[in-house]
C-alpha cells in the first residue's frame, strides 16, 4: 500500500476552462481510468482508434497524451484505495477523461465508484445519446425514427447512497418519525433509503438540456418523471424544469399543454413535455419519432437509456458523458462484464463513440465525425463482435481488437 503516484507523461498540456468556456491546446493530456474486468480489452483499443484518427486528420498538428490513472482493483490492491484522491485530483486539473466500467459488488462492500466520482467532480449531467447505426441490429421495426439525447440529472436522488439498514439505530428513529409525522407505521424491520432532489439540481440540469436543444436545433425536452406517485420529488422535478424553461426560455419554448389549448403553433420553438416515466418506457417503443431531448432524474434516467441502447445495438453501442462546469468524464454505458474479461471478445463501440463525444467537448469535431463515419463503414461491412454478430446474418466475427483495426482501416480509407 501507498500513495498512488501518477506518471504524468513528459509532453503535453492541461486542458484549461476560461471565461466559461473549455480551452484545448494541440497536445492536451487526457487522463484515462482502463476500468476493471473488460475494460482492460476495450479501453487500449479505443484509445489506438482515437489516436489514428487524430493522427489521420491533424496529420502530426495535433496528439493527445495520455496518462492512466490508478482507480479500480488494481489501484485497490497496489495503494489500498480503488478511488485514490490523486485521481480524482488530476480529472479536477485535467478536465477532460474518460473512463472503462468499473466493478461495484452488489448488496454489500464499496459504493459506486462511478457514482462516487460522478459527485465527488459534481458531473451533474449524464448525456447518454441513442441513435442507431444503420446496419446494427434491433428488435424494432423503424430503429431510424430513434434518435433522443438523454439527461439524466446525476448527483441527487436515490444515487447518493443514503440509506439505512433494515433494524439499525437510524433506520427505527425514521420509522418513528414518519409514524410521528405522517402517521404511517411501516413495517418495524424495514431498511430505508432517501431520495433528495432539489430546484437547483434540477435547474442546473434543466439548463444543459436547453442548451444542447438550443445548439442541435433539436424540437423539443421531454420531462420524464414518476411525480404522479411520488409528489414532492419526482412532482416537483417536473415543476420546476417547467418553470425554468419558461421563466428563462419564454421566447424560444412553447408548453405542449400551450400547443394543445390554445392552437398555438410551434414558429419553431423548442416544445416542452413531460411524461411519466412508465409511460415513456412505452412511447420509445411505440412513437420514438416524438421524442428529441429527454430531461429526466437519476434512477429513470439509468434505467431509460439501457432501454433506449437495446433499440440500436445493445450497450456495446451506447455511449455517455458525465458532464460538469468545465469538466467532463467520458464513459460506455455498460458495465465491466466480468465472465468475458481478457478474452479480447466484447465490443469497444460503447466506449469508442463516448470518445467522440469527449472529442466534440474539446472542439475535436472532425477526428469525432471521422470515427463515427469509419465506424458506420466497419458496420456496413458487417465485420463486428460476437454481442452483434449473433444477431446479424452473413456478419464476420471479428474480435475486440480486430473491430478497432477494421475501424482504422476505414479512417484511413475516408
Ligand atoms: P454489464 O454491462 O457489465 O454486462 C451485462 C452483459 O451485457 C454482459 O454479460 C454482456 O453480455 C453484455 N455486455 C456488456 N458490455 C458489453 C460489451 N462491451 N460488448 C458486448 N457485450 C457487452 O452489467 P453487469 O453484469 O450487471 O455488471 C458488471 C459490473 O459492472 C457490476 O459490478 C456493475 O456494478 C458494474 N457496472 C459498471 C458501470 C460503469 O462502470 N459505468 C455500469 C454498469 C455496471
């Protein structure tokens, strides 16, 4: 056990964050976490995909250095901490990096660690964008009128771990606080779990969304929640999305409630919705063509964009961001898939097109077009990992690796 020293690499510059607004020189260092189980397959892939793409379009002008930081199992058994503060530190200082799953142990041991770094860097919003590839499979008829951006608000909610166990100290003083003022007797025995939310999350949140709808011309935010059953968090979520949008937005959003009363027609405003959460489960499905920005809380927000990946391609494909003011931690949606750990089998698209988001969030838009366009060849070509494979006819299977190569091959062909 130790401090865990980093290796900061000889060359390179920080990232820096002025005037609101990020700053990345030609040669930033990009901190990067491998992840546990298959992160140890996909994240060395993505990053020799990043790097020939950066090579084949800046040719030499431009070079990202990257630096590994020590969090997850190895960093547990080398410095005794799976989440050392000189990590975190260097995200802080670093603004920009990206991550491969991390393992959490399930009803016991340590917190998340991706929720952990999501709050301790206040990330607070989770952008999880699902639109098909076209070619990937889907148990849908129309994958191509699927096309949202997810923000899930990532720092409060049932996610910051407070709870109770069952027969605790604490958990008997809430019981008798809620008989005292509620007048409701739970069960004696219950565990408990908090679920906070408040305006200013939800504002902070309210306001990535409208920026990006803004900046997208995306037609609308959907609000999800679950505010019918649960009124003064879920509810009030709703409430006050709505009351930022028009309170701060008046004159570029109109209410869907406003279109439907009053006639009104769009002019070209965003529109603003909202849908039970239950309910939006079934209209991805049904009517996806409706839907363009999904504003949503923590828990649905998790649970909605693993629904939403299983329409394009399976969480090989969907990728994430986890974004704060002037920092941003890029990471797959999926986990780290343990029983397929170093067998150089799973899918790194996942983690291949969160890279391109992160390369858009430095300004890198063209080295994050370029992947995406070699990554829609390689699917064309039908030459992709078991996960798609099983479920395209005529496929070639290719190995975790053999997909990053082919999609090199493809960059260097465009
Ligand atoms: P998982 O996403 O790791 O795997 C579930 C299944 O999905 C796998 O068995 C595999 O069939 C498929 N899969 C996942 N990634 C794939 C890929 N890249 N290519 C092809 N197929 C893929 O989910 P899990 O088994 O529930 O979780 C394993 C561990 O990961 C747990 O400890 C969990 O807490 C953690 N986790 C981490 C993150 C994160 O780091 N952000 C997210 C979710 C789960």
């Amino acid at each position: 056990m130790g401090v865990a020293k980093l290796k900061i690499p000889a060359e390179g510059e920080k990232i820096v964050w002025r005037d609101g607004e990020l700053r990345a020189p030609d040669n930033p260092i990009i901190p990067f976490i491998e992840g546990d189980g298959t992160g140890a397959d996909i994240t060395p892939v993505m990053k020799r995909v990043v790097d020939a793409a950066v090579e084949t379009l800046y040719a030499g002008r431009r070079h990202l250095h990257w630096m590994k930081l020590p969090v997850g199992e190895a960093a547990l058994k080398e410095f005794g901490s799976s989440l050392p503060e000189e990590a975190l530190q260097a995200i802080r200082d670093y603004r920009v990096a990206i991550k491969g799953p991390l393992t959490t142990p399930v009803g016991e041991g340590h917190r998340s660690l991706n929720v952990a770094i999501r709050q301790a860097l206040d990330l607070y919003a989770c952008v999880r964008p699902v639109k098909w590839i076209r070619g990937l499979p889907s148990p849908v008829l129309r994958p191509e009128d699927l096309d949202i951006v997810i923000f899930r608000e990532n720092t409060e909610d049932i996610y910051l771990g407070v709870e109770y166990a069952a027969e605790s100290d604490a958990a008997r003083r809430f019981i008798d606080l809620v008989h005292e003022t509620q007048g409701v007797q739970l069960a004696p025995e219950s565990a408990i779990g908090i679920k906070p939310m408040s305006r200013h999350a939800t504002e902070r949140i309210s306001e990535a969304a409208i920026r990006h709808a803004i900046a997208m011309k995306r037609p609308s935010i959907t609000i999800v929640h679950k505010g019918n059953i649960q009124k003064y968090t879920e509810g009030a979520f709703r409430n006050w999305a709505y009351d930022y949008f028009t309170r701060v937005y008046r004159d570029l959003v109109v209410k869907e409630t406003e279109i439907i009363a009053e006639r009104r027609p769009t002019e070209g405003k965003i529109v603003i919705k909202d849908r039970i959460a239950d309910s939006m489960f079934q209209q991805l499905l049904l009517r996806p063509a409706e839907y363009s920005v999904i504003l949503t809380t923590n828990l649905n927000g998790d649970y909605l964009s693993d629904a939403g990946a299983a329409q394009i391609g399976g969480l090989g494909m969907a990728p994430g961001g986890n974004v704060g003011d002037g920092v941003g931690v890029f990471e797959a949606t999926h986990g780290s898939a343990p029983k397929y750990a170093g067998q150089d089998k799973v899918n790194p698209g996942s983690l291949l097109l969160s890279a391109c988001m992160m390369l858009d969030y430095m300004g890198w838009t063209e080295a994050a077009t370029a992947i995406r366009e070699a990554i829609g060849e390689t699917i064309k070509q039908r030459r992709v990992t078991y996960d798609l494979e099983r479920l395209m006819p005529g496929s070639t299977l290719v190995s975790c690796s053999g997909f990053g190569q082919a999609i090199i091959e493809n960059l260097r062909k465009a």
